[in-house]
C-alpha cells in the first residue's frame, strides 16, 4: 500500500517495473523491463494496488518467455 499512498498523496504517477533473471556479478541474464505509468488518483487504494500488481506480473511473465 505504500507506493500507491504515497502516488495518491502527491499526485504522481507510479511505473510498473519487472525483474527477472540471476541477480548475480558478471551474468548476463538480467533482465529489467518498464510497463505504462499508472496514474492512481481516479482507483482505491486496493483497486490501485491490484492494477500495480497485475502489471508487474505481467512484464515479470513476459521476462520468463523471452
């Protein structure tokens, strides 16, 4: 709930992001990949929270399929 409040009270946008991959020195199989910015002031905190959640999940899924 935390970054949606935080959207909330500023009036900012949040941008999905999704990670995937080793998180190790020297592998090159990391891979870090940006969803559309998600304007949160017009859902619930809860709504806003499932949208956030759905969108990482889906660029984290799409990361594995690469």
């Amino acid at each position: 709930n935390g970054a949606i409040r935080m959207s909330k009270e500023t009036n900012t946008l949040i941008v999905p992001f999704g990670v995937t991959g080793d998180y190790k020195i020297c592998n090159n199989n990391l891979i870090l990949s940006y969803g559309e910015p998600i304007d949160t002031k017009n859902y619930s905190i809860d709504e806003a929270n499932k949208i956030l959640r759905d969108s990482i999940k889906k660029l984290v899924l799409e990361n594995r399929n690469r």
